[in-house]
C-alpha cells in the first residue's frame, strides 16, 4: 500500500463516491446523461450493476495485487457509460452539451485504460493504451476548452466571487489551460507536464467550487454529482500523468 500513488486513491475513491450517490437517488440530477441507462429494458438492473462494479474497481485501485483488475472492471464501466452518450448524440447533433457529456464519460475511460496500460507487463499493450488514453484525453480536454467558451457565463457564475480579479478572467484563463495542454497531450510534446497541470486544474475545480456548494447545499443532488465527476476526471488525468511513456 505504501507505494500507491494518490492518483490512484483519487480516481478510486471518486468511483466510490460516485457509485453510491448514483445508487442512492434515481434521478436525471445525479445520473445526467447516464438517465438513458435507467430507460433501457431491464435498466434499473443494468444500471445498477454497473455501479457496484465501479464501486468494486474503486475500492480495489489502491490494492496493488488487484489494480490490474480494477482497471479491466473500470474500462468496462466507462466504456458502457461513454456508449449511454452516443445515442443523444446521434439524435441532437448540433447541441454541444451532448459532446461534453460525451467527453466526461470518456476521459474516465481514458484514466482506466492509463491505469490498465501501467499495470501490464506487456510492453507492447502498455504502448497502445497509454497512447490511446493520451490522445483520448487530450481530444476530450479540447472539449472541456470550448464548453468553458460556450457557457462562458455559467461557468464564470461558478467562480467564487472572493477569487480577485473577475470570473470572467478566470473562465478565459482556464479555457487556455484547456487549449494548451490538449495540443500538449495531442502532439505528445511535453505530455506529462500537461496532465499534470490539467489534474492540478481540475483537483481546484473540486476544492473551491464543488466542495463548498456539498457543503452548502447538501440537498442538491446535482452539487454531489458534479463534485464526484470533477474528481473522477481529475483522478483520470493524473492516471495519464502517471504513465512511463510521457
């Protein structure tokens, strides 16, 4: 246990904490995009399951003798959680906010194939999926660039007002963050220094936005929702981080 990154108790324990509040209340405000797993035939148990198996892989990250198949159980997950997106997608091409739900689900599959990458003996898989979480991340930060652009004016409403200068300085501020470290990660030109500052950008996302309005407005299923995703992908990004190859 002593040699287990705190990446990987992040991620962890942000699949934990997401499992459980999604189990706890069936609602769009908690499950977002993930509600169109509830309206497939049998969806209640679907749904379910796969909640109980992010809660298992999450627990059994920080096990060293067990992160391999923590890993596989989370791919698995976020790889059926990415699929729930598509539909809404394909039905709403024009809406952005179906791209970005997209990309939320997929960078967490990113941060399960960079773990699954770092826990493979095989030097020649280690390879694919550790450039294939780098390049998905990287496509999915590009996302989170524009959605700040987007909804520039939501975004800057969630800045603490206390954060001098502005909000809206900010926004601008973090989406050239965004922009920057998806060529970083795309390009694979100082990749790792990229995640690393992307996990740092979103670790304060969590701390200074999400964490007070939890403790603020405990009710809100949508603040436990939104604090447990920024952490997910948070965990995610530093599992990229983590990679030899960067």
């Amino acid at each position: 246990m002593k040699n287990v990154s705190w990446g990987r108790i992040v991620f962890g324990a942000s699949a934990v904490l997401f499992g459980i509040i999604a189990l706890l209340w069936h609602d769009a405000e908690t499950w977002q995009t993930l509600r169109q797993i509830w309206s497939l035939p049998s969806g209640l148990i679907i749904g379910e399951c796969l909640m109980a198996a992010q809660i298992v892989g999450g627990i059994a990250i920080p096990i060293p003798r067990a992160a391999r198949f923590a890993s596989a159980i989370l791919c698995a997950v976020y790889l059926c959680f990415s699929l729930a997106c598509l539909p809404a997608v394909v039905a709403s091409p024009s809406v952005f906010a179906q791209y970005e739900s997209f990309c939320e689900q997929f960078s967490m599959l990113c941060g399960a194939m960079a773990l699954f990458a770092a826990t493979d003996t095989n030097a020649t898989r280690t390879a694919l999926f550790g450039r294939l979480a780098r390049l998905g991340l990287g496509v999915c930060t590009i996302c989170f660039a524009v959605s700040q652009m987007v909804y520039l004016r939501f975004t800057a409403e969630l800045v603490p007002k206390w954060i001098p200068p502005s909000p809206k300085f900010w926004v601008i501020l973090t989406t050239i963050g965004f922009a920057l470290a998806a060529i970083a990660l795309l390009l694979n030109r100082q990749a790792k220094i990229a995640a690393r500052f992307l996990t740092l950008m979103l670790g304060l996302f969590g701390i200074m936005v999400w964490i007070p309005r939890v403790v603020a407005h405990p009710q809100a299923h949508g603040n436990w929702s939104e604090c447990a995703l920024t952490f997910l992908i948070c965990g995610a990004s530093w599992m990229v981080a983590n990679l030899s190859m960067l």
